[in-house]
C-alpha cells in the first residue's frame, strides 16, 4: 500500500511540474514574462539600458538623470494582451501597451540661441538639462498597439528580435 502511494503521488508531482512548465511556455506568457521584466527592472533591462545610455552624448551626470526616468518610466509601463495567433512553430501576440508619452519632447529642436555657454557658443548639454527636465517632469501617456512575434524551437517558444518601432514605443519615444 504505502508503494501505492509513493507511485502515485511521484505521479502526480511529475505531472503537476510538467503541467506547469507547459502552462508558462505559451506565447502569451513569454510576453508577460518579457514586459513584466520592464516592470521589475530585470538585469537584462537595466543592462540593455546601461548600453544605451553609454551611446548617449550626455554627462555623467545626466546619464544618471536619464537613468533613474527609465528605471521609473519602465516600472509604471502597463500592458494588455489583446490577441494570440499560433500558426505552427510561429506566434503573434497583440498587446496594448502603455506608456509615459516623451515624443513630443525629444522631436523638439533646440533653439540654439538659449542654450549658450559663458562665450556665447552653442552648449548641447545645456539643452539636454533642459530635454531631460522636460521628460522627469512628463506625465501625458500614449497607448500603443504592440505585436510580438515569437518562434517555438525544440518545444520551447522564444520572442524573436524586436524592431526598433517596437523598442521605441516601449520606451514612449516613437515619433511618428
């Protein structure tokens, strides 16, 4: 009896854990998991942002700034799966996603003549100050209708690359 029972409960835990891991392994649910890592500032954001800000024209100083406005611009993104398409080893999921609205501000074109240095010449970090000032001060939202594609490889379903339209509306810069 007792052999009985240590069968069958192996059974159902064997089976509970694979329910599981197939439960998670969904389109939708690698998206969740994706932009849920927005959320909760995952390593692999904060470093993809590290990169970014390395490429930036920005000083130390303002790299923190822009920094610390991501950090809090991905924790406030809020998202709804709207629509998933399997169609054998290819996915879509459609999501409304939404987010601080920067765009207007970073397509604005400074005018150079107040942005001077003590000799009178053109200082663009005086009007990054003045850009980022702006976007910590930005409360406007933007939804946007998001689709992410994903490829399933070895039973596993993966996200594939995004595009850069899909990057930035993520990051509420896309000027359209």
């Amino acid at each position: 009896m007792k052999k009985l029972i240590v069968f069958l409960v192996t059974i159902l835990a064997l089976t509970g854990c694979s329910l599981g891991k197939d439960m998670n392994n969904t389109p939708t649910k690698k998206v969740e998991a994706y932009l849920d890592s927005y959320q909760t500032l995952d390593d692999n954001i904060l470093n993809d942002l590290d990169t970014i800000i390395d490429d930036t024209k920005y000083t130390i100083e303002q790299q923190s700034r822009y920094k610390e406005l991501m950090k809090k611009h991905y924790q406030n993104l809020k998202y709804e799966i709207k629509e998933e398409t399997i169609n054998g080893d290819k996915a879509t999921v459609t999501t409304e996603i939404e987010v601080v609205d920067y765009s207007k501000i970073l397509s604005e074109t400074p005018d150079e003549s107040q942005y001077l240095d003590e000799e009178g010449n053109y200082d663009a970090t005086l009007f990054y100050d003045y850009q980022l000032g702006k976007m910590e001060e930005a409360k406007e939202t933007v939804k946007y209708n998001v689709t992410f594609y994903l490829t399933k490889v070895d039973d596993e379903w993966s996200l594939d690359a995004l595009d850069e339209t899909t990057k930035e509306k993520i990051h509420g810069i896309y000027i359209y």
